[in-house]
C-alpha cells in the first residue's frame, strides 16, 4: 500500500509543474489520477483494518 500513496504524491508533483508551465490538460489528468490512487489507498487501508 505504501506504493499507492507514492503515485499519488509522484502524480501531484507532475500535475503541480504542468500546471505552472501552463498544460492545464496535463494537470487536470495527473490530478486527477492522483485522487484516485488516494481514494483507492483509503479504502484498503479501511479494509485491512477490519481483516
């Protein structure tokens, strides 16, 4: 799981520097895969939780 929450911050880092240069599609995309790579994370964390 630690892998999931690595993309994520790999992926905002990405979306973060496209946007300062300006490639908002870019952005808008790694933000997004970023959201649910953390989403995903959240819930395996919930469900190991509970196994």
């Amino acid at each position: 799981m630690p892998d999931l929450i690595g993309l994520a911050i790999v992926f905002l880092i990405l979306a973060l520097i496209a946007y300062i240069f300006g490639a908002r599609g870019i952005a808008g995309l790694s933000m997004n895969i970023a959201k649910w790579l953390v989403i995903i994370f959240i819930v395996l964390a919930i469900i190991s939780l509970f196994l």
